[in-house]
C-alpha cells in the first residue's frame, strides 16, 4: 500500500504514516540498506518486525531520504546526516516517522484492554483526571474511553522518553501528562529527572484503532 497519511504539521516538521500490507519480499525490493542495516534485518527473528523496518525506510524515500542517510547513536537513537531531528515507531500494520527542526519524538500503539491492567505501571498523576466512570470500567463506552486515554498518556511518555533517551527514566515517576480531553488532540507533560525539568507539547490523533502521539520539546 502507498503513504497512508502526511500530516503536515508545520513548514519544519512533517508526519508520514505507513499502512503496511506489502510482503517483506516486495518492500525488500524497494529500499536500500547501508550494510549494518541490512545485517540487522537478517537478524530480526519476526517477518512482521522485519516489514515494519522496511516500510520505515519506505517512509524516508517519501522525504527523500534513504537508510544511507540515517545513523545511531550509542544509545540508540535515530538522527539525520543533515542534522533534522528524527523519531520512529511501528506497531504491528503501522509504522510512522516525523522529521522536524525541531526536537521531537513519535509513537503509534494499538488501543487494546491489556493496557488498563498495566497502567498503574505507567500512570500516577494522571488517576487524578481520569473520570471516576471511565476508571471504573462499568459500561463499554466508558471502558473504551479509559483505553484510548490510556493510550495517548503511554503514547506521550514513550514520545518523550524517545527524545530524552536517558537511561533511568521512569514513565510513572518521572512523565507527567496533564489533563487533556480525546477531542482536544493536544495537551502538555513534563519531565521531573533529577535536575532536569523540561516541558512538552503533545498531539495526537487516531488511525483506525490505533493512537499516534507526537510530542515537541519547548524548553
């Protein structure tokens, strides 16, 4: 399948997304991979794992990029040869990237009910917005509105931890996310690590049955 969604966020910062129904063999056929990326896709044990970093590198050509231009840090963190701050994520049939000026970090996740049996994992402060009728799950209207909350807050701190990159960070003690409703698509969070106190700005909408968050460091 071609490009599912450009959003184009601002003249310095674009979103794409990828709906992937290709096979391995035909994304395969369209990307090149400089040599380290191509030993680790050999490596990569799932054929779903592997379309997903495929279709990735489809995404870059998008832009007019190719895996040649793109290197990892020793912590593992994605960047451009041009110096444009770059995020990823893929979560099963979808994978998305955003390139910007600015600092930035992306992630896509499946809106599924395993997430309230862990949220108290990642969740803190955010019990206190969360509505007494959708915690308590009654109703499948109030349920599925739990989950997709849930699911931007997870989606927020994985954006934010993708551009900190610090070992130690811990979503449920160190990411706030502040209030936000489904329909507003935006919101703010912090990070409290040690002596860093850095502010965000989050955006998110939902595709199919999935949630993509973006998030954009402001101080």
């Amino acid at each position: 399948m071609p490009l599912f969604k450009t959003i184009h966020f601002s003249t310095d910062t674009q979103v794409l997304v990828w709906k992937i129904t290709e096979s391995f063999e035909q994304l395969y056929n369209d990307v090149q991979l400089n040599e380290k990326n191509a030993i680790r896709l050999l490596g990569m044990k799932s054929q779903l794992h592997q379309r997903a970093f495929l279709s990735v590198r489809k995404l870059f050509q998008e832009l007019g990029y190719s895996d040649f231009d793109l290197y990892y840090d020793a912590l593992g963190k994605p960047h451009l040869q041009d110096g444009k701050h770059i995020s990823i994520t893929h979560s099963h049939e979808f994978s998305a990237i955003i390139v910007s000026n600015e600092t930035v970090g992306i992630d896509i996740e499946l809106q599924r009910d395993k997430i309230i049996r862990i949220a108290d994992k990642f969740c803190d402060s955010e019990f206190q917005f969360l509505s007494r009728r959708e915690t308590s799950g009654f109703g499948s209207e109030n349920q599925n509105d739990y989950i997709r909350k849930l699911t931007v807050i997870w989606g927020a701190k994985e954006s934010i931890f993708k551009i900190r990159n610090e070992k130690g960070i811990s979503f449920k003690n160190h990411i706030k996310v502040q209030s936000f409703e489904i329909k507003d698509k935006q919101g703010q969070t912090e990070l409290h690590f040690g002596s860093i106190i850095k502010d965000f700005n989050i955006h998110f909408e939902e595709i199919e049955n999935f949630t993509l968050v973006y998030a954009f460091q402001i101080s």
